[in-house]
C-alpha cells in the first residue's frame, strides 16, 4: 500500500522535520537545504497562510516527502492532498480527519498520549500514531509503557524533542521516527538561510545515526 511505503520511509529517516513556512517562497530553500544535509522529509505545519503554497512547491520538486502538519478538519485534510502531502499528521485523534485521510488514500498520523487514544487509533485501522507532546505527556518511560500493552503499534514522539533527549526515543523499539523542529528554525528558515538550516539538518542526521541502536 502507498501509506505503507510512506511510512517505511518516514522511519527510515528517523526524523521528522516539523516546519513552519511563513512566506511559500522560501519552501524552495528550505527543501534544497533538507536534501543537501540528507534529510528529505518535511511535515509543513498548517499554521499559516503559507502551508498549503509551501506543501505544493516542496511536492512539485519531487525528491522530498512532504506531508502536511497540525490538520485539525477534513477540509485540511483535502487541501493538504491537492497540494501534494504524502501524509497529514494531527495533534490529537480526530475520526473524521483520519477518514477522509484513508479516503484519499494518504497516511494519517494522528496524536495520542493515552490508551484511550490509542485504541481509538487501531479501531480507525492505525497502527502508527503521533506521540504529543512528548515532553509534557511522560517522554519516552510513557511511550515504553504504552508500547507493553500495544504490541505492534509504533509512535513518533514530537513537542519537546531536542539533541539533549534524543536519544532516550531512538532506543525505543516501538519509535518509528522522531519529530522535532529544531534542526529547522522558524527564523532562519524566514531569512532564507539555506545555508543554516542545511548545517543545522546535517548535525541532527549525524546525531541520529550515532545513536542508532
């Protein structure tokens, strides 16, 4: 299946760029410099105006998985996939998003920090959810206690990720990848410091293949 390919390769990145574009302009920059420091993946927050534009541009390029980031409606869902996102990934587990997600075929991602919620996600046929935020909803010793009882499904830990507690979500078997904004800074990526975030994207990849277990 086509979600299935995505997420192979969203895991085999190991990390997810969460991006805030203010201006679809530098979209261009910004997946030039993700590419050069070998991490072509972006999750393009829809936060802005800008998302839907940047999503299109990033996608039309071609050599990166561009998937759209805090979709909240379905009608999100279907401006994200006509601008060309691979997957929409959602703060919280929201069935109508998730649906029309799977009716266009797409990869969902939606959050979940409790049983509850998570449950809630294999009973809409996920077997991947978004783990948010992290840092405030108990870190990886939470993920490792949810992983017990929920054999099989795997998390992508995001909101209080960084170089200093990376590694404590990288040991975790049930991680499939990590979301983090850190290597793509708001204000560099606003400068159009190509240069910068690549540099910035380079170390973040160094970091995560050394701590491969």
């Amino acid at each position: 299946m086509v979600t299935e390919a995505v997420l192979k390769q969203l895991a085999g990145n190991r990390l997810v760029p969460v991006v805030v574009i203010d201006d679809a302009k530098q979209a261009d920059t910004l997946a030039t410099a993700l590419v050069a420091g070998g991490l072509p993946v972006a999750e393009v927050t829809f936060r802005t105006a800008a998302a839907a534009d940047a999503i299109r541009a990033i996608a039309a390029r071609g050599d990166v998985l561009v998937g759209a980031g805090t979709v909240l409606t379905p009608a999100q869902v279907d401006e994200a996939v006509a601008a060309g996102a691979a997957y929409v990934v959602s703060p919280g587990t929201n069935r109508a998003v998730v649906e029309r997600a799977q009716e266009h075929g797409v990869l969902a991602l939606p959050g979940a920090v409790t049983a509850t919620e998570v449950q809630a996600a294999l009973e809409l046929g996920l077997t991947t959810v978004k783990f948010f935020p992290a840092g405030t909803s108990g870190g990886a010793r939470a993920i490792s206690a949810l992983a017990a009882p929920f054999t099989g499904v795997r998390f992508v830990p995001t909101g209080g990720v960084g170089t200093g507690n990376l590694g404590e979500y990288l040991a975790l078997e049930s991680v499939a990848a990590v979301g983090g904004s850190w290597m793509v800074p708001r204000a560099l990526i606003n400068e159009g410091n190509g240069e910068g975030v690549r540099e910035l994207v380079a170390e973040a990849v160094a970091l995560a293949t050394s701590l491969r277990p």
